[in-house]
C-alpha cells in the first residue's frame, strides 16, 4: 500500500473515533499503536514507549501545569474579578467601556495563564453577566468573550508555544517575545472595532450612568487600581527574572505559581474550597495535555517512518510545482481546518513534525511560523461547526444566548484575525523584530 493511501486511512480513522466521542488521546494513540502494529510488526509496539520516554525527557514541560496552577489560583481566589471591577469603573464612563475592559481583562488573563481556556471561564463567569445587565448587546458581547479568551494562546506565556517550541526546537523566550506584538496588535483590532461601532450604534455598548459614576470615590478608583495592578505585578516579577536570566523558563514558572499562592493568602482568600478547585482543575488540564502529546507522539512516530516528510515535499513542491507561498499558504489552512475537529495540542504534535522541516527548506522562519500556527489556532477555537471555544460558551453561557447567537457573534471577530494573519504574513517584522532585537540580531 502507497504512503499516500496509508495517511488516508491512518486520518480518516482518527477523524471518524473522534467523531465516535472518543478521547482525542485515546483515539491518536490507538490509531498510531495500530497503524505500527500493523506495518511493521509485534516490534512496532515499542513506539508508545519510545515515545513515553521522550515525553519525561521534555524538562520545560513542567512549565505546563506551574502556569496552569497560577491561572487557577487567581481565577479561583477573585483576584481576577478585582482586575475586571478595575476596568469597569475606569472605562465605564466611554461607550462600550464595558467591552473595551473585558479585552483588557482577557489580555491580562492570558499573561497569567498561557490557555484561552481560564480567560473563558472569567470572562463567561465574571465579564458576561455583568455586561448583559448593563444592557448591551448579547451577539456583539458573547463575540468579545469569546475572541478574547482566544488570545490566551498567542500572548506569554502562551503554553501552544512552549509546545511548539519544544517540536521544532526552537527557544521557547523567542516564541514568547515574537507572540507579544501580534498579540497586541490583534486585541488593538478587537478594541478598535468595539470602540466605533458603539460609537456608530450607541444601544449595543451603553456607557455607566453618570449617577453611578458619582457614587464611586475617587479613593475607591485608586483601591480599584491597585487591587488590579497586582496581577500584573506577578506576571512582570515572573518574566523580570526570565529575561534577566536570573531564573530558568521552570523557575519563573514556579516563581510566579508561588507569587500567585502568597498573593492569595496575603488577601485572605485561600480558602480551602479555592485550593481544592485549583488543583483539581490544574491536574485535569495538566493531565489532558500531557496524554495528548504522548499519543501524538506515537502517532507522528509511525508517521514519520512512513516517510511523510518527504512525501509531502516531493508531492508540493515535485507534483504540484507550487511556489513557496502557495504551500504556506496550503499548510495555514489545512491549520484552520484541523483546528475544526482537533485540539490544538493534538493538531500541533501531530501536523507540526511534518510541515516545520518543510517551512524550513523554503526558507522560512520557524519562529514566524509558529506565530501564524497560533492564530490559525485562534481562527479554528471559534470556527463553525466545532470550534472549542463555541461549545465552551454554550456550556458557560446564560439561557437567553442561544447556538445560534453564538455562530453569529463570532463572524466579525474572525475577519479580525483573517486580517491580522495577513499582516503578519505580509510584514514577518511584527513578530521577528522583538526576538530579534533581545537577541541582538
């Protein structure tokens, strides 16, 4: 059987377990256990094991649940809510205050957590009642939550980065740094956008009350202020020492889980309710990521002793004649498409050994690359029929946001980030000049 024909069958039967409900762990591993068991023999099954090892080798990967622990621990003790009540008495009194606060919420968010998962827990939980009491427009709002939370793996420091920082061996501070404009400049958009149609159609964003505005003192504005501004004194000590290089990537990540703990306990809210959710939800998510990667890694193991790299180059570039950009091209949406069915984790372990070599061989930068991966990502989080992130605000949201308010919520947000892909595609400096500019090139 071709190479060709064997991918066939090895993704149409991933796609159809995934559709069966199974685990997306269970079913990569299965199929890549499989598939090696049936090409090469009772001695293909030291694969998962293979790959097991080369899973306990990967030292960053403690990072993983250290900054997942940091995210919970301010989600779950309310300083996290402190940072939104910030926002919401400082930009109150603007048209679309509100909406504009909540991106600022969900930027900061993903600063201190790395997964768009924790920003749509808060801002579903904390941001969206608030906003729907206050009158605004329940499409335009659920399209906020859910666009913003989505910055959570592009903006540092973004777990998908370590991740692909690790598969493409490249240095995980310059993913970070090339992360930081693109995600200022998509969440820019985002603010722009809500800013002029509030200002175009004043209903859909009300500004606060002026009689509610009189009833905040200014000294209550100032507590607000520095209440909010201690969340982002953990994530500037944490990646302070990183770039200083008084810590490794490991110990920045611990020096801020500890920061958050301490910041916790100083306020009198770790409670054992707060711990016991913490942890619970940092070893589900920890636990999740890491059976991913290993049945990932199985499965592009026995991928890549097909020969698929090769085959893929000898197919675009050989058979298909196709210029450099038409397989950059072809390679961010096939992204986008995975990203309809798969976790991004998933898609990365298993999509990324295959097209990193060949972005390589063009002449690309592997850390620009990473870049656009990310926000094809972020397209594919809140992308019709299986976005992750639409089915987590169906579970999150309030009755009167229907399915169909969802879908429509999004249209407006995912043209911002086509646009900013294009950017970036077109200007590569956006993401390069940062890295390049630490790093002295």
């Amino acid at each position: 059987m071709s190479q060709e024909y064997i991918s066939l069958l090895m993704f149409s039967s991933l796609m159809l377990l995934l559709l069966t409900g199974q685990r997306v762990f269970g079913a990569i591993g299965f199929v890549g256990a499989a598939a090696a068991l049936l090409l090469w023999g009772d001695g293909a099954t030291e694969m998962p094991f293979s790959s097991a090892i080369t899973v306990m080798n990967w030292y960053p990967l403690l990072t993983l649940p250290l900054f997942i622990y940091m995210g919970y621990v301010l989600s779950e003790s309310g300083i996290a809510s402190d940072l939104y009540r910030m926002f919401h008495v400082w930009m109150g009194p603007v048209r679309g205050g509100l909406a504009l606060g909540t991106i600022g919420l969900m930027v900061v968010i993903s600063a201190m957590n790395g997964l768009s998962v924790a920003g749509m827990a808060i801002g579903a939980s904390v941001a969206l009642p608030e906003l729907l009491r206050r009158g605004y427009d329940k499409v335009m709002v659920t399209g906020i939550v859910q666009a913003g939370s989505s910055l959570g793996i592009l903006v540092p420091p973004s777990v998908v980065l370590v991740l692909y920082a690790m598969i493409a061996r490249q240095p995980v501070l310059q993913l970070w740094l090339a992360g930081v404009f693109p995600g200022l400049l998509m969440a820019a958009f985002f603010a722009i956008y809500i800013y002029i149609r509030c200002r175009l159609q004043p209903h859909l964003g009300p500004a606060l009350p002026a009689e509610e505005r009189r009833e905040i003192s200014r000294a209550e504005k100032l507590q607000l202020l520095r209440a909010g501004f201690l969340p982002l004194a953990i994530f500037a000590s944490m990646m302070g020492l990183f770039l200083t290089g008084v810590t490794s990537l490991v110990e920045s990540a611990a020096v801020g889980a500890a920061a958050a703990t301490v910041a916790a306990l100083v306020k009198r809210r770790l409670t054992w309710p707060v711990m016991e959710s913490t942890v619970r939800q940092t070893l589900g998510i920890s636990c999740m990521f890491l059976w991913i990667i290993l049945a990932a890694l199985c499965f592009g193991a026995v991928y890549d002793g097909l020969g698929a790299v090769r085959a893929l180059e000898t197919l675009f570039l050989d058979r298909l004649a196709l210029e450099p950009w038409q397989v950059m091209a072809l390679m961010l949406l096939s992204f986008i498409v995975l990203g309809m069915f798969l976790d991004d984790t998933a898609m990365l372990v298993i999509v990324a050994p295959l097209y990193i070599p060949i972005v390589i061989e063009l002449g690309f930068n592997a850390i620009w690359f990473g870049i656009l991966y990310t926000i094809t990502c972020q397209i594919a989080y809140i992308t019709p029929p299986f976005g992750y992130n639409l089915f987590l605000m169906r579970a999150m949201a309030p009755p009167e946001i229907t399915l169909g308010d969802i879908y429509r919520s999004i249209v407006p947000f995912v043209m911002i980030m086509v646009l900013s892909l294009g950017i970036i595609m077109a200007f590569p400096q956006i993401a390069l000049w940062l890295p390049g500019l630490y790093s002295g090139g």
